[in-house]
C-alpha cells in the first residue's frame, strides 16, 4: 500500500506484514554516515562488576555441568572402566571419589573465578594507561538515517483527569454535567 505522508513530500511506501516495518521512503536508500570513535578510557568499577557477574556464573555452570557429567558417567559404568583400566596399568588400588573430586572444584573454582575477575580489572587498567600514552582505540561506526514517519499518532492510554474520570477527547464521551 502506498500513501503520502506530506502532501508535498516524498512517497512513504508499506508493506503488511506481521510486524510493523519501519518506513522508508520510496526510491531512495537510507544514508549512511562514516564516524569515527575513540576509546580512551574503560571504568574499572564497571568491569570488575561485569567480571565478578561473568566469573560467578561460569563458576556455577562449570559445577552444574562437572555434577550432571559425573553422574552420567557414573550411571554408564565409565567411572568403573576408568578405575579398572588404571588398576591394570599398575596400580594397585585407584578410586575416584565424587565428592572428594567435587569438594576440591568447589574450592579451587571460587579461586579461579576471583582470580579472573582481578585480572580483567588489571587488564583494564593497564588498557587505561596505554592508551593515555598513545592516544586511545578508534574504531570506525556506520550510522544509518532513521525515518520512522506515522499516518496518525496513536493513543495507547486514556489519561484520566482530578476524580478518577477517564479524559473524555480519549474515550468518546461528554463529561458529566
């Protein structure tokens, strides 16, 4: 369906689909501006709260994950397997504990997960430093012109005036007297 949007404008084209799409206008490509941005400093507050987050929840999916594999291995006898194989290699007695095996992760996990997180703090105060001396990070962005033009402004709420009255240009109705 096409429609004009401004008498005197260019012609803003539509297609019905399930999700509204943005409108562009007919015969002419969106403008794209090149702009250059540089990085001169990352927050270490900030990144110590997004390490801490990322390491936590890493952590706790490492334990989940370590948990469900041993007990399918345990549950398909490969835990047996592994100790009997080890057993014929010249061991004399080799047994895997899962909750000692467990205990240990647990432990060894929370230090691994705090360590990261220090080091992404390091990191990004070192990535401070640095670029103090030379100046920054410059990336290149491409921008494109949004047009978002509608035939009429929707209403989505009835603004309700003094008393609780609904407004009445909202819903029709005359104000009572």
């Amino acid at each position: 369906m096409t429609r004009p949007a401004d008498p005197s404008g260019p012609i803003t084209t539509l297609r019905p689909t399930t999700v509204a799409p943005v409108p562009r206008l007919a015969g002419r490509r969106p403008r794209v501006r090149r702009v250059t941005r540089v990085v001169r400093h990352v927050d270490p507050w900030s990144v110590f709260k997004v390490a801490a987050v990322f390491s936590l929840v890493a952590y706790a999916i490492a334990l989940v994950a370590g948990v469900l594999l041993w007990n399918v291995a345990y549950s398909t006898g490969t835990i047996d397997n592994i100790e009997r194989g080890m057993e014929s290699t010249g061991w004399s007695v080799f047994e895997l504990e899962g909750g000692e095996i467990f205990h240990n992760s647990w432990i060894g996990g929370l230090f691994l997960a705090v360590g990261l997180t220090g080091v992404a703090v390091l990191v990004a105060t070192l990535f401070n430093l640095i670029t103090d001396l030379v100046g920054g990070v410059r990336f290149t962005v491409l921008e494109e012109e949004v047009v978002e033009k509608t035939a009429a402004p929707m209403r989505r709420f009835a603004t309700r005036r003094d008393g609780g009255q609904a407004d009445p240009a909202a819903t029709g109705t005359r104000p009572r007297a």
